[in-house]
C-alpha cells in the first residue's frame, strides 16, 4: 500500500495594512495507489507567541485572636503573621498573536510561496499526525472492504 499525500491552502487571514499573515485554513487528502481509497483531512493554522504569565499572589494581613480562657477575666491572645500566598506560578504560555511585520525574518505577504505557508502548516508535528490519521482511515477502509458476508450453501 502506497498513499500519496496532496497538501493544499485553501484560504489565509492577514492584516492588510501589514500583510501579516495569522491564521490559514489547510487540507491534506491521501489516496490508496492500488485501491484508490481516499481520506482527506482539513484544519486551521493559528500564528501563536509565547507570552509571560505573572504570577497571581494575594497578600494575607496579620490576624490576631483573642479568646477567654473560662478562668475568669484571663485571655489568650494568637497572632498570626502576614504573609504572601501565591495562587498561581509565574509562566509562559502559547496564545494567539499576530506577527510582528519589522521582525527579522519576515516574508513580506507578496513573496510567500505555498510552500512557505505549508511548511508552518505541518510544523510541531501536525504534518505527521495528519498523514498518520489519514493512513489509518485508509487503511481501515481497505480492511473493511476484504470483509464480506454470506453462507456457502446459499446461491449468491
């Protein structure tokens, strides 16, 4: 079994004024060359930035109780020191962004090739999971098909 793969760009969104591109809608069909059995598979690219995630603190005051012992006017005083919680960790996160047009690098919107696009389309290993997901459906159906049903003494 041989499955050729055909991937294609169907749309991409950009900011006109900049020619920055941020999002691209994709498709990847594979076809079966002996059993021309077919699968495609369609998804959305999403330029993303690391951003810095502060850390979420809350500043808790000094508590102090006081309390009656039962043993006449006697009290117990408890202090509880101010301190910091954090509630959540500083960190880095993936977010939706749009490109920034004067970084290095930059491939003005009039010079991308369809190629150039794909490329971001199949990177972190989107290109193999959909080949793989497109390869197994394939092979599924083929699997499927050398399946039939019937009984040997019925006439057909």
């Amino acid at each position: 079994m041989a499955i050729t793969f055909t991937w294609s760009v169907k749309d991409m969104h950009k900011i006109t004024a900049t020619g920055a591109v941020y999002k691209v809608d994709w498709s990847c069909s594979g076809v079966d060359e002996d059993t021309e059995v077919s699968h495609s598979r369609s998804g959305t690219y999403q330029h993303m930035s690391s951003v810095d995630v502060p850390a979420i603190t809350k500043d808790i005051p000094e508590i102090t109780k006081t309390s009656r012992t039962g043993l006449g006017d006697e009290t117990i005083t408890v202090v509880y020191p101010a301190y910091t919680s954090v509630i959540i960790e500083a960190h880095t996160k993936l977010a939706s962004a749009i490109p920034d047009h004067t970084a290095a690098g930059f491939t003005a919107y009039a010079d991308l090739t369809e190629a150039d696009v794909l490329a971001w389309c199949k990177a972190d290993g989107v290109g193999a999971k959909t080949e793989a997901r497109i390869t197994s459906n394939i092979t599924n159906r083929i699997a499927a098909q050398a399946n039939s049903t019937g009984m040997p003494w019925a006439a057909e």
